[in-house]
C-alpha cells in the first residue's frame, strides 16, 4: 500500500520529536535520507504505526491468539503479520483460512485491512481466484482455505498460517466435533515446515469450545486488544459504541475484547486439563497399574448419542490415570459391546462399570452376549451428570488424577460440564466424560462418592 505523504510527514514528525528530547538530531539525520528509504522507514507498520495491543507478543510460541473488540484492527495486524513474515522467509508458504472462502477473500486478502490493500510500494500482492493463491513480491505464496471444508487441509504442509475469525467457524451439530475443529486440528498438523512454523489467530471473543481449546494449548499466547485503543476509529463511532454498550457483557466481548471462558464455572478449565497432562502410557507401564476400569455410558440408540467408552487406571501410588477413549456412535447394541469388551481385553481390565438408567438389565445382557467373562458392574444414577462429576473433577485439581496422553474429544466434553449447572459443551450429551465420571468413581476409596448404586 502506498500511504498518503501527509501520513509519513506525521509519523516521522512524531518521531523527530521524541528523539529531539534525547538530545539526537534526528530530524537532520531524516532530511539527509533518500525519499525511498524515507517511505521505507514510515511503512514499518509495527514500527510506527500499531498501537500496544497490536504488537507481537514476545517469547517462544507456535499460535498468537489476538482476541479483540469490533474496530481494534486485528484485521490490519493479521495482514501486516502475514506480509512480515514471507518477506522474511521468501518462497515460504502460508494458509489463509477464513469460516469460509467468501469471508477470506473479501475481508483477508480484498478488503480494506487485507493483504492486498496493504502490500508495501513495490511489492504487489497477486491474486489468482480461480487458482486461489495469493502471490508475494518474495515468492512466497499464500493458499485459501475454508474451515467448512477441513479435508482440503489435510495434507498440505506450510511455514505460517493466519486464522481469522475463529469463533465463527463451523460448530459442532448433533456430534462430538464440528467441522471447525477438524479444520483447525488439520491446520496444526500441516504446519510443520521450516525452523519455527507459527500461527496467527485474529478473531472477535466469543466463548466456544474451539476458542477455549485453542485458548488453552500449551504452546499459544493470547493478547487482547479494546476498541478504543485504535485511534484511528471515527470518535463518533466509537463514542456511539461505548454509550451504547460500556458496562455490558456484550460490550466487555465486543469492545474490550474479554473473553468469558464460558462455560463460567467449569469444572475442568482448559488450564487444568493441561496442567493434568502426561505422556502417553507405554504398554510395560500397565504393570504398575493396581487397577484398569472401563466405564461405559451406553446410548439410548444407534442413531442417538455416542457410546461412552473410556478406561482408566490407578497406580500404585493411588493417582488414577484416563488411558483411553474408546467412544463410538452409529453403532448397533451389539456393536458397541464389543467395542466395549475388545477395550477391556486390550487394557486387561478387571471391571466394566456401566450405567442402567437407559437399558436397564438389557445393558448387562448385551455386554455378557458378546463376551460372557466380561466382568460387568451396573451402576443406577441417583444424581445428575455435573454432582457425580465433581468429586472426580477434585481429584484432577489435587493431582490425584491425571490425562495420559491427548483425548481431545473427551477433553471437550469434560470442559463443557459447568458446577452448578448442566453441560455447554459438544454435542447433546457429555458421553465420554460420564463413562470417564463412572471408571474413576470406581477406581478407589480415596475418591469421593456419588450417590450410587452397585448391582
């Protein structure tokens, strides 16, 4: 982009200014350099022209998650992030993903705070719709992507990417995952080329469960921007927005960029999911193991909810381990009672505890049908998924519980059960976190125990 001579004349003013108070004659230095280089220096943008909020965040990190307020300019720093970075890293390549290739085309690359609309004097930016590929003065080459269609990102491989406007991809319906998290979990797996392949998020903060799992990613940074930190923004806009909705919850998101990590109140946070984490277990590990339990939280029908199926194990020490998710939908009774006992027999457990409230004895009868050794435990709910998930949830929060590995789909369940209240999270029901609630109720004394009752 070429900026307005008035525009450099002020940004240079501005400077000539606070070096003149150290005493250095910078205004004599400026007036000795060719126009050029004197364009050069003024289209620095996070030289110059971002204001605090945005600047890069310092430190080693692979995702920048810039969540800020209507009118911030997160557009603007995506762009200029972007430019930043395959002019440093020539013939790189980058993925532009958007909720969809209408939003990336018109707001990322065409749009006023785009990538075209802000390319140095110079160095143009190319774009080929029909192709859909932005090209860079460089060499680098930028690749559109929609997060409605998650299985275009699977295999591509590239150096840098910029998400926008993650709150609104594609949620989950009626499923554990919705196609924004399949195109998001494709993204990181691509973005593996070069010595540090890094991430840019921009978006509005919404809470969703995609928000709050990037959010909460070991390797993410998150900063957070107002709208009235762009000065840019016409006053009266900005004043007609603040008397409208400064105090409100919808402001504080909007405008100042907070993001409610709704659910408020949830029992297992994205910070203590993580901080439960460990390495996966080997399979010479399971003879520590004083115990191996496969909870089992069974659908009402094929077509319904998925078959809870996750197994844990206690170890000597008495912390109790998630060791694997095992969960199925679309599967017939039959179908999800081998699932069931290939899990017990995989892990050695000695005890499948099931809930009846649904299947009653039927429950029992289909799991012993596929394997009669199966060692079967039903289980009658006389409270309600969040009470019995509590105790368990207090046990994560002493260390007395803890992930073996990633099981990114139960994790968002867990994260979407709220004290207090009921389920937010995926899908209609929290299946894999209650047959995770019931393997580490049975697990040992030292838990706390809901109201059930062992038949």
């Amino acid at each position: 982009m070429s900026a307005d001579p008035a525009d450099f004349d002020d940004l240079l003013a501005r400077a000539a200014v606070e070096v003149t108070k150290q005493g250095e004659d910078w205004p004599g230095f400026l007036a000795a350099l060719p126009s050029p280089v004197l364009r050069r220096i003024a289209e620095e943008f996070f030289l110059w022209q971002a204001h605090g909020g945005q600047c890069e965040p310092e430190g080693i990190w692979r995702v920048w998650l810039l969540m800020a307020g209507r009118g911030f300019g997160k557009t603007l720093v995506g762009a200029h992030w972007v430019l930043a970075q395959t002019r440093a890293h020539p013939g790189a390549a980058v993925a532009l993903i958007g909720g969809s290739r209408d939003e990336v085309v018109k707001v990322m690359i065409e749009g006023p705070s785009g990538l075209i609309a802000n390319a140095r004097a110079g160095e143009p930016v190319g774009w080929a719709p029909t192709r859909g590929v932005v090209t860079f003065a460089s060499g680098a080459e930028g690749f559109v992507h929609s997060a409605a269609a998650p299985e275009k990102l699977r295999g591509p491989q590239h150096h840098f990417a910029w998400a926008d406007e993650l709150a609104k991809w594609p949620a989950a319906k009626g499923s554990a995952r919705g196609r924004g998290d399949a195109a998001w979990d494709n993204l990181m797996m691509g973005l593996r080329l070069g010595a540090r392949p890094r991430c840019i998020v921009t978006t509005t903060p919404r809470s969703n469960a995609l928000v709050r799992r990037v959010k909460g990613q070991r390797d993410s940074v998150t900063t957070q921007g107002r709208t009235a930190e762009n000065v840019h923004l016409a006053a009266g806009v900005r004043d007609w927005l603040e008397e409208t909705y400064d105090g409100t919850r919808l402001g504080r998101q909007e405008l100042d960029g907070m993001l409610f990590d709704a659910p408020a109140g949830a029992l297992w946070p994205r910070e203590l999911i993580e901080k439960c984490r460990v390495s996966a277990f080997a399979r010479h590990a399971l003879e520590a193991l004083r115990r191996v339990v496969v909870g089992v939280d069974p659908p009402v029908s094929a077509e319904g909810d998925a078959c809870g199926i996750v197994v844990c194990g206690v170890d000597q020490a008495g912390v109790a381990y998630v060791l694997d998710d095992r969960s199925a939908a679309g599967l017939s009774p039959e179908g999800w009672a081998r699932a069931v006992a290939k899990a017990a027999a995989d892990w050695g457990a000695d005890r499948v505890v099931a809930e009846k409230n649904q299947g009653g004895d039927m429950v029992a009868s289909v799991l012993t049908s596929v394997d009669g050794a199966l060692p079967v435990k039903l289980v009658s709910a006389s409270r309600g998924k969040v009470a019995r998930a509590e105790p368990v949830a207090a046990r994560f929060e002493t260390g007395r519980a803890k992930l073996a590995g990633r099981f990114t789909d139960l994790e968002d369940e867990m994260a979407g059960l709220v004290l207090g209240g009921g389920y937010e999270g995926p899908g209609r029901s929290p299946d894999r976190a209650d047959a995770m609630v019931w393997a580490m109720t049975e697990l040992g004394a030292a838990l706390a125990q809901p109201s059930v009752r062992g038949f």
